[in-house]
C-alpha cells in the first residue's frame, strides 16, 4: 500500500490500481504540490463539510467518475452537485471493494457557509474514517477535540497509522494530540492539520520527538512525499 500526504488534511491511499482520497483541498492550499485535476482516484471521502476539506471533492469526483462517500446530509449535498454518492452514518461501514472505511465519531462543528447568502446549511455530524485496506487499518481521525472515547476506539481497533490534526485553535493541539496518540494506541503517528494557514501554524517536528519520548513512533510527512506500508 502507498499513502500520499497531499498537505493539510488530504490524504490518498492506494493498492494495486485502486486509490481513495480523504478530505482533498488542494486549490486552496498554497503548500499543496499537486493539482486537484491531476488525481486519479476510485473515492473520495469527506470526515466533514468545512471547505478546507471538501473544497476539491466534486472536481475530482467527476473527473473519476467516483462516488462521493460522506455522512447522509452532506452526501446529499454532495449529490446536489451532480457527482455520485454514497451515504453512511457514525459506526456504519462501507466496502468499496479494495477497502472497508468505518466511519467513527470526532468533536467539532459541520456546516456549509453560503457567505451570499449569509446563510449556513447543516451538513451533519464531523467524523473520522477507519480504512482497513490489505489488512491494515488506518485512523483519519478528522478535525476533532480530544474526547474520551477515543480510548474505547483504540480498544476495539488495532490502529496500524494514524493521522491526528495538532494545528489547535480549530482542532487539538499538540498537547491533546499526544493524548489522542495514546488513547487511539496506534503503532505509527503521523501529524496533519497545520501549516496551512498562519493560525494554525505548529512545530511537527517537536510534536514527533514528543511521540518518541512516549514510546510511539511518528514521523511527519511535507506535502507530496509518500509512504509505503
């Protein structure tokens, strides 16, 4: 399995000839070295509506021909745009054949800003997704608070990665993400959510050695570089 970091909170996981992208925001993102016409996937999942996370998703989708897998509001809206959907909900999973992605519950807000209009559609509830692709599993855990639970997730799931937002202000910090790091009890660490805009502005690096002097391993993946698993 090959895993791509797209920046922010985008990533792309692929076996054989089948991909998925998570969260794609590529336009909008400065650091981001890919072009959103440029993926070439078989998915695109959505942990929430925020633009900063659904903002490439019905470009890519229709350039594809790929569903659109989300919760059931937004997937609805989604559907709205004319690409195709598949609808779900928290502790639902869905099998797309090449991986399973169960969708898990995150602490923080979802809606889409009609700035126009001045007005904001409910897009259901914020989520994270568990994809189990060759027989691995791996933790998107979207944008979210550090909620207790999370330990309860790591109990029931053997979490080979997980990726973790540390950008505060919006989502944890990295105070909160080590603890997300040891309730989720994952074998590897990968931070995501920071760097993109000045606010959330973090040292990953830090955050990683943090996660060594706790026992876990973690690394930090720059915008374009590539894992293999």
């Amino acid at each position: 399995m090959e895993i791509i970091y797209h920046g922010h909170s985008c990533i792309q996981m692929t076996t054989g000839n089948k991909s998925l992208i998570i969260d794609p925001f590529l336009r909008g993102n400065e650091l981001a070295v890919t072009k959103a016409e440029d993926i070439r996937t078989d998915a695109v999942l959505l942990t929430h509506a925020h633009t900063d996370h659904i903002l490439d998703a019905d470009l890519i989708a229709k350039n594809n021909d790929a569903p659109v897998v989300a919760i059931a509001e937004l997937a609805a809206y989604m559907s709205w745009k004319g690409v195709k959907t598949i609808d779900m909900n928290i502790g639902g999973t869905v099998d797309l054949g090449f991986a399973k992605a169960k969708m898990v519950q995150a602490f923080h807000s979802s809606g889409i800003v009609l700035e126009e209009e001045q007005r904001i559609v409910y897009a259901g509830m914020p989520a994270g997704f568990i994809i189990n692709m060759e027989g691995m599993n791996i933790l998107h855990a979207g944008d979210t608070a550090l909620f207790s639970d999370m330990k309860m997730i790591g109990e029931r799931h053997a979490i080979d990665i997980a990726f973790l937002p540390i950008g505060d202000r919006y989502t944890m910090g990295m105070e909160d993400a080590l603890q997300a790091a040891e309730w989720y009890n994952a074998k590897r660490v990968v931070p995501i959510h920071y760097n993109t805009f000045p606010f959330i502005r973090q040292e990953a690096e830090r955050f990683v050695q943090e996660l060594h002097h706790k026992g876990i391993d973690g690394f930090v993946l720059k915008p374009g570089d590539k894992m293999s698993v």
